[in-house]
C-alpha cells in the first residue's frame, strides 16, 4: 500500500531532527537530501525527494524546490514538535504548581520555564523547587544590574544551587523568553599557550593541543613558535579549534600562558608575517581556519597538513561518525582554489593532525601548504582520492 503523505512527513521528520543541532533552524537540502536517503527507510535519492517534499507541502520547510532535482541551496526548517513525553508534560504540570505560590510570576513564565525540559530529563523532581527559585534569583539580580560584570560561570555559580555550568548549558531561547539574557554577562577569559623563541621566523597555530605538545617537544631547538588553546582546563580538549577561533578573533586580549622558551609578546606572535594554521584535515577545521583568516588576514595553512594531504591522497583516512567524534560535521564551499581543493579531500574522509610524526613536524614547521605545492613537493590536490 502506497504511503499517505502525512506519513512520509513523519519519517522525513524524524530523521532530520537527528542531525539537528539544539536551537538550528536551517539545513542545506544537499545535506537533507542525503541524510534522507542514507536512512534505511527510504533508501533512494528518488524517495528522499519525495519525502522530503511532503515537509516542504506541510510548510514544515521552506526552500527553492525544483522538480527533479529538489532543493536548492538552504532550506528554513519549521519542523512539527514532537509529541511531549509523559515526564516533559509532568514537569510542566510540576512548574505550574511551584509558581500558584510566587508572587513575582509573569505572563510566559510557565511556558518559558517548561521549555527549559530538554536539559532536564534527568533533574530530580525533588530539587525543581530548588531550580525555580534559582531562575528568579537570577532574573531579579540581572534585572537589579547585579551581575557586575561577573562571567556566565562565576554568576550561574553564585546562587544557591551552587552550579557554574547551569546557565550555560539550559536552553538559551528558553532562558531569553523567561527574561535571563545571560548576553549580559561577560565572557570568560580566553586562555593560550605559547611556546618558541624571542624572534621566531614562523608562528603556528595548533588546533588540538596534544598536538601542541608533540610540537614543541620537536621543535625546542628551531625558530618557530606555537600557540594553543585549552580552553576551561588542560583535560578539557573537545572543541579545541573552535576555542582556538574564539580566542583569535575575540574583542577581548586572550591570556598567554608560556609553555616553553621565550616567545615574544603575544600580539607580536599573531601580527607575524609568517602565521600559519594547522588543525584537523576535515570540514570544521577548514572552516575554523577560514574564520580566524577573516581576523587575521595574513593566516595560512601550514605545510603540516602536507601528510595529512598525503594520506588521503592514498586513501587513507577516517569516515565522519560519533566513534570518530565527527558525527555532524556539514559540507560547504569556497571560491579559494586551494580550500576547495582541500574541501575535496576530506568531504568523506578526515585527518586528525595527531597524525603527523616528529620527523615531519621537524622539517615542515617553517613553511606554508601553499608554498610546498608551488615548488611542487606535493602531488596536486585535485588528483587526490576522494573516496
């Protein structure tokens, strides 16, 4: 028996609610259009367009649909709710009840705090009163201009609760719509780690930092120097890159913290003529190299990523999935020759510059990718395997 649109909708539904990050609104329909078809329940690409399209029917999508082809460019995700569990609709019914004996309670304050559910499918019931009291200990210290200038960690730890992650890690939108702007508070302090000589004739910076290490370790005697980031602690490595973006292109001076050597001053470090990236060779470390470029236009890929280049070329390499710590990493263009290139080589397949052994690091550290592939010590990109 054929199935009814309203039932395509549902799984199409389903399976993009997957890949969606908390608070994403928009997907590209290349990248729908192939997470529908990958599914078991679907299976074609000829299905996933019609699956796809019964969401864009529903107006649970908003794109440029072409026939035959599907959509283009980015779509406007407006997907259907899913139905509320049980626990979601008796923590609701527990809110309202905690809120008939407040006296500050304002229109969307049930509704708002209710929304915060998602986080808390593991909070025990009897610590909710704890929690609200907290939300409108934090709402009435804002709104007093109380935070003074305190950091998102050090006010969510300043209540009764006692917990610094808290305002960070409940949903934002849910937050703003109970009246905690926590944009109010200011943002922790940006942390690097330096290392190298007084007058480096090369400055990289290291996405990951075990790389870092190996790095400096090899390098103790040659001119270059090394910046790293750890973020919220030396044990705290995920996301490293993108702290490392945050820190180079942020309004405040990031703090450095001397490793090894004595490098200069760390606005002469990153103002170098000779600074250079090198992270993982896959889609979001390319994209964070892009995004510290716009603040550092002088930043270019470092020769290092040479064998990581090399292995893919090879087909070596590791596919994007949750063993990997890769599972939702989207695909995107530029017009620079060489990024496209590069996005070629790992749109499947991914590096880890963890990868790349001393001797490499020894005799690539001072160069530029750009300037290995002009005196053609390396194959050119566009013959690299891509599967």
């Amino acid at each position: 028996m054929a199935m009814r649109p309203d039932e395509r909708a549902e799984i199409a539904r389903e399976i993009l609610r997957r890949y969606l990050r908390s608070g994403q609104t928009t997907m590209q329909g290349a990248s729908a259009l192939k997470r529908l078809e990958s599914d078991q329940q679907i299976g074609t690409l000829i299905d996933a367009r019609l699956f796809l399209k019964a969401l864009v029917d529903m107006g649970e999508v908003e794109c440029t649909w072409v026939d035959r082809q599907g959509p283009i460019g980015l779509m406007t995700l407006k997907l259907a709710p899913p139905p509320m569990s049980a626990a979601e609709a008796e923590w609701r019914a527990l809110v309202a009840d905690l809120l008939t004996t407040r006296v500050d309670v304002r229109q969307g304050d049930a509704a708002a705090i209710g929304n915060l559910w998602p986080k808390l499918v593991d909070w025990p019931s009897w610590c909710a009163a704890d929690l609200v009291a907290a939300l409108y200990d934090f709402r009435t210290r804002l709104e007093a201009g109380e935070c003074g200038g305190k950091t998102a960690y050090l006010f969510s730890a300043s209540g009764r609760l006692a917990s610094s992650k808290l305002l960070s890690l409940l949903p934002k939108p849910a937050l703003q719509a109970f009246g905690i702007d926590t944009t109010l508070l200011a943002d922790p302090p940006p942390y690097v780690i330096v290392a190298g000589p007084p007058e480096p004739q090369a400055v990289v910076l290291v996405e990951n930092p075990e790389a870092f290490e190996s790095a400096v370790a090899a390098t103790a005697d040659l001119p270059v120097a090394w910046v790293s980031t750890y973020g919220f602690g030396i044990a705290h490595v995920e996301g490293a890159g993108a702290r490392m973006a945050a820190a180079i292109t942020s309004l405040v001076a990031p703090i450095p913290l001397v490793r090894a050597g004595a490098p200069p001053p760390l606005d002469q470090l990153l103002a170098h003529q000779r600074l250079f990236h090198w992270g993982d060779l896959d889609l979001a470390g390319l994209l964070i190299f892009r995004s510290m470029q716009v603040a550092r236009p002088q930043l270019r890929l470092s020769a290092l990523y040479q064998p990581m280049i090399a292995l893919r070329q090879s087909g070596g390499g590791h596919p994007y999935a949750e063993a990997t710590g890769k599972p939702k990493q989207d695909r995107w263009t530029s017009n620079d020759p060489l990024i496209s290139d590069l996005l070629a080589i790992c749109a499947t397949r991914a590096v880890d510059q963890e990868y790349v052994g001393v001797g490499a690091i020894r005799s690539l550290a001072l160069k530029a990718l750009d300037e290995l592939i002009f005196d053609q010590n390396i194959a050119p990109l566009t013959n690299s395997r891509c599967r």
